[in-house]
C-alpha cells in the first residue's frame, strides 16, 4: 500500500465550478527558534550544569582544588609538632585535612564561597567541618556586618552566633566580588556564558547524531490549484517523516519525492556554524576563567606555554599558590583567639613543579658569600636554625 507521500503526489485536488488556479505551494516546515537560554547564577544551577555536567569545567575545579589541598600548611613562626597544625591535620573523625581542604577549596571555585564549622569543647576547637554554601545564609548585624550564620538542613535552620566568645563557630571565606557585600563571586559564575554554549554545542552535536545529522527543512508539495492540506493528512504526514526519516536508524536513507514533492533545507549546516570551534573557544574562556592553563586541559589553541612543564609551573605561581596563602592566612587567624598568633603558610617544598626554580635559587643563594649562613636561610624561605 502506498504511503502518505505517495498518496499525496499522486492525488489531485479540485474545486469545483472554478477554473485552474496558478501553481502554488504546500510547505511542512520543520525547524526551530527561540531565545538564548542562560543557567541560573546560583549554587545548585552552576554545580548541576557546570560541574556535574561539563568536563572542561569538572576537571578544571578538580586540578585546583587538588593541587591546592595537596600542599601542606606548616607553621613558619613555631616548632613542630603543634596542636594547630595538628588539628588541621586531622580536623574531624570521617577525613584527613587533604580531604577537608579538597572540600573546601572545591566549593570556593563552584560557589565563590565556602564554610568551616569549628567544633569547640573548653573554649578549644576539636573539630573542623566544611559546610555546603548553598545552605548558609549570611545574618548581618545593624552595621551590616555578619553577626550569625543560618544553616539549614533536614527542614530546620540553626543559627551560627559569631559575637560569642573564643573562636567564631564559622569561618567564611570568599573570592572578590564587586558588587555584593557578604557573599563572593564564583569562577563558574564569570564563565557562565561560555559554559552554556559549551554544553549547548554539545546538545546541539548530540541531536545532531539522533536526527542523522541533517539540518532542519521544508517539504512542499506544489499544487495547480491552491488546495491546502487537512489536518488529518498534515498530521499523518508528519508522522511518516519522523517514523522512517529521523534518528540514527535511518542515517543515510534517502528521501523518495514524486508528484512535485520537493525538500528544501532552511538551516546553515553544522560546517556553516562551526559549532567545534565554537566549543573550544567556550572551553578554553571556561579554563581562562579558572586560571588553568588550557594546556593542562588538554585544549589546543591560544597555548603560550612552550611545554607542560612551564604551564605546570604557571598553574602553581599563579593560581594554586596564592589561593592556598589566602586560605592559610585566614585560618590562622580564625583560630588565633585559641591557639595564639601564628604564621601558616602552604609548603612550597613540596611542588614538584617549582623543583628546578627551588633548585636555581639554592644555588645562587650558595654561591653569595657576602651573606651569613642566618640570612640564606631567610633568603630561601627557612627561620632561624633551631638550637640542637
């Protein structure tokens, strides 16, 4: 039995009592428009979207929340062993403090803030949570400044009292943000443009798969005498198109046209929008966003490292680094009005990647006679020699 589109090329319509009308035309069109659609600047938006579902962005908050939480904070001012390095060490029962740092720096670059709960016992903390940033909320006092932090979990809200005395129960830390006065601007946030057309082209590439990679177009169906299509015969039309046309089943099938049937593409094809260059500048916006050398990434273009040791070494001096400093520096401070001031600071020794820049500086530092055997120790980062 025919199909509706041979049906329909051999059918002819007339009106009666009327004389032929001029050729004209029957279109089904098939094809899509609308608006850009952006993700929603706010925690679980830019987790689903961004880390969850976008590998450019996945690895890059896991290169620098590992690489960050890799490096040791070490007391420079004190001998070891301490109860403040200690307690960084092991902050609570469930992990090691490798793992809280991780923690916390991966939801510093996911939500431009992150929380620390300080468990004390005698006025002493015994332990150390990181909390999620999308169930705190900042209380600010009559001056605007944060008096208590609400913590909502399992339908209740319990309150974070920051006036009381010892050490503060949270400690929030936050990336620069211009515009707002408690809460810090997220690296996923500034790259959210790129990141939707990231994850959009790679939509776009997928269906294109699915609906064997041809563009949208318009079927007409010319007729002599203006007749139009029923709904019925628009409908079943339809169906046939999608049923034995589309998907990756029918790749390659081509589509049979009589009786004036005629396809028409109405859309650029892929090559026209160059949708893979699109994604790639979108990826490598996303990496510039987070300071991560694209080469690290595995991205190609607009690499002005010469190999991947250099760009390592950037990735540390530029980015891994100075996070971890600010980090440590804030800890210390936190925990000051129980452990007493101190200077934490990340241990550089213990990069692999900056090994020859430590090792050029040894040397020279060696090699300078006119300083004292105190001042090389203090030129290359060490105190003074503790007394045997």
């Amino acid at each position: 039995m025919p199909n509706l589109l041979t049906r329909l090329a051999r059918a002819t319509f007339s009106v009666p009592g009327t004389k032929a009308a001029p050729v004209s035309g029957i279109g089904l069109a098939f094809y899509g428009e609308g608006r850009a659609v952006w993700t929603a600047r706010d925690f679980g938006a830019l987790a689903r979207e961004g880390f969850q579902r976008n590998a450019i962005v996945h690895r890059a908050v896991r290169l620098v929340a590992e690489a960050a939480a890799s490096l040791p904070l070490v007391l420079t001012d004190r001998p070891e062993p301490h109860p403040l390095t200690a307690l960084l060490a092991r902050p609570n029962a469930r992990e090691g403090g490798a793992r809280l740092l991780e923690t916390l720096y991966g939801h510093l670059m996911v939500s431009g803030n992150a929380y620390l709960e300080a468990v004390s016992l005698d006025g002493t903390p015994r332990e150390l949570h990181a909390l999620r940033p999308d169930r705190m909320r900042v209380v600010p006092g009559p001056d605007g400044w944060p008096i208590a932090y609400d913590y909502n979990v399992g339908g209740r809200t319990l309150r974070h009292d920051q006036l009381r005395e010892g050490v503060p129960p949270i400690l929030h830390l936050t990336l620069f943000h211009p515009a707002d006065d408690h809460y810090g601007l997220s690296p996923m946030e500034a790259a959210a443009v790129a990141l939707d057309i990231h994850n959009a082209a790679g939509a776009w590439n997928k269906a294109l798969l699915d609906n064997a990679a041809r563009p949208s177009g318009a079927l007409v169906y010319a007729t002599s005498n203006g007749a139009t299509l029923s709904e019925a015969q628009f409908t079943r039309l339809k169906g046939e198109l999608e049923a034995n046309y589309q998907g990756a089943a029918n790749a390659g099938r081509p589509l049979l046209l009589e009786g004036g049937l005629d396809w028409k593409p109405l859309s650029l094809s892929p090559k026209d929008m160059d949708f893979v260059e699109a994604k790639a500048a979108a990826a490598r916006e996303i990496a510039l966003a987070f300071g991560v050398p694209p080469l690290l990434l595995g991205l190609s273009g607009d690499n002005t490292h010469a190999n991947y040791a250099e760009a390592n070494r950037a990735f540390y001096r530029q980015t891994v680094i100075p996070l971890a400093r600010r980090t440590a520096e804030s800890l210390a401070q936190w925990l000051e009005p129980a452990f007493g001031p101190a200077r934490l600071e990340p241990d550089l020794d213990a990069i692999e990647a900056l090994a020859p820049e430590r090792e050029s500086l040894w040397r020279r530092v060696q090699a300078a006679d006119f300083l004292t055997e105190a001042e090389k120790r203090e030129a290359v980062g060490y105190g003074a020699a503790t007394p045997a």
